[in-house]
C-alpha cells in the first residue's frame, strides 16, 4: 500500500466519525481501548477506510506475538505504527504495512534509530517532530526508506517544508490540517 500526502490520525472517536465522511483513504488510530478497535476497524470497512494503528498506544493490549496475532487476525488492520523493534518485526512478518516511528530528540538518539532502523527495515519510517527539514532528509537519505513527519505540524508552511525537504506523507491530529490535499 503506497502512503503519501496527508494522513489524518485520531485521537477521539467524534473525529474519527469525521474523518469517515472525508475522501481520505487512511485513518490512523492513534489512542483507543482494546475492546473498541474491532468495531472500529469494522466500521471503517464500511467506508472503504484502511487503517492503521500505533499498536503502543492501546490501552490494554499487550504487543507481543499473541497481541500481533489479534490486531492482522482478528482485527484485520493494514498496518503498525510503533517505536519497538520487535512490533515492526511482527508486522512486517505479517505481511501488514510497518512504521516505525522515530523521535529525533538528539543526534544520540538518532543513531541509535538509524542503526535500528537498518536492522527492522519498516516499510516507512514516522520522524517526530516532523518539523525538522535537516533531520526528515537526513533519515531518508540514510535509509533508503521513505519517511513520514509527524508531530508539531501546525501550519500549512509546516507541511509544505517537510514535504520539500524528503517527506513523503505527514501524519497529523490537526482536522484544520487534514482537510488539506
């Protein structure tokens, strides 16, 4: 699955309800319970919606093989956003999209990221904040593997400097934002 433009990640169901209605392609559901992901994803369906998940981020699921096997199994998402190596693993074992998502909080932490990064090999890679041009072209050149900006993007110049310095995609929590094209 080819991911590019702006994705709409949601934190709180009346957006996602929103989000539903728009001509958007992709949901990422960013927090939620574990007994509310099946019918969600379900309802999505209902509006030809894929959906991702940043697995780390719900509440009372355990992502190791046993929670992996309920998220493609059971729930049927298309793919895993997360910061663990080991979840990326999974996904990409599973053959559902992983992004593995990044912080470039220090040059420290992103060698450290980079080099993880060469050894999970995830499909994309998510960069927070997503409102360092330097660092998005850094990690794609470094990588090879497309990158993503998140985090922090509150204008329309934001995405428009990201998108111009390597970022293929831009997540955000912004509906002011994902009503852009």
């Amino acid at each position: 699955m080819k991911v590019e433009g702006i994705l709409p990640a949601v934190r709180k169901i009346k957006d996602f309800e929103k989000i539903l209605k728009s001509d958007h392609p992709l949901i990422i559901i960013l927090e939620t319970r574990v007994a509310q992901l099946p019918q969600i994803v379900s309802y999505a369906r209902k509006f030809q919606k894929k959906i991702f998940v940043h697995a780390d981020l719900i509440n009372g699921l355990k992502v190791d093989q046993y929670g992996m096997e309920f998220l493609v199994r059971h729930v049927k998402v298309d793919g895993i956003i997360s910061t663990r190596a080991n979840v990326i693993a999974m996904a990409k074992k599973s053959n559902i999209v992983a992004i593995q998502r990044l912080f470039a909080i220090d040059s420290s932490a992103l060698e450290k990221n980079i080099e993880l990064i060469k050894k999970t090999k995830p499909d994309y890679i998510e960069v927070l904040p997503g409102i360092i041009p330097s660092v998005i072209s850094d990690i794609a050149e470094r990588t090879g593997i497309p990158v993503i900006a998140g985090g922090l993007i509150k204008t329309e110049a934001d995405i428009e400097q990201a998108l111009k310095n390597g970022a293929i995609a831009i997540t955000t929590s912004n509906e002011d934002l994902y009503r852009l094209k």
